[in-house]
C-alpha cells in the first residue's frame, strides 16, 4: 500500500525563453516511466507511491530536463505522508459526483 502523495510542479528554464510545455511533458514522460499511479492536473502533478519512490521520481525529473536542454529547473513539491496509507481517491472521493 502506498503511504505518500506528493504533488510537483516543475519549472524548467529554457536555453532560449521558448516555450516550456515540451519540458513539462518530458518530465511526465519521466512519471509514466516509473509505473506509479498519477493524476495530471493543469498546476501540478500528484503521483501516489512510496515516499522514498516519489522523491527518486522528482530527482530523475529534474535530471530529465537537464539532459534535455533546461539551464536549470525549479521543483515545487508538497508532500503528504501517512505510514497506515496514502490515497489520491480516498482523499477526493467525496468530491467526486
């Protein structure tokens, strides 16, 4: 069972000030990749996993988008840790119709 959500969006400066959505989806490439479950949403991503996991996934991230160009890439990250378990659905499931 997962025990971590963590949300990340990422911030990637381009060589040139071009635009940074073929960043951003390298980086979603780098999530996919890694089979944990995720929800893109247009801010952020939320992966569900285990906590050391997720944060092995933000680091290949950020490598990711070096290896393709950025300078340098900000990562914004909120975690949501609980040892008995972590669940994007259960945290929205009464939000959803």
């Amino acid at each position: 069972m997962a025990n971590a959500l963590v949300s990340v969006q990422i911030i990637p400066k381009t060589p040139n000030g071009e635009d940074s959505i073929p960043y951003v989806d390298r980086a979603i490439e780098v999530i996919q990749a890694s089979g944990v479950k995720y929800q893109v949403n247009p801010l952020e991503t939320t992966m569900e996993g285990e906590l050391d996991q997720l944060l092995d996934i933000i680091k290949k991230m950020n490598e990711a988008l070096i290896e393709f160009g950025s300078r340098n890439v900000i990562s914004q990250v909120k975690i949501y840790y609980n040892p008995e378990g972590a669940s994007m659905d259960k945290l929205t499931e009464k939000y959803r119709p």
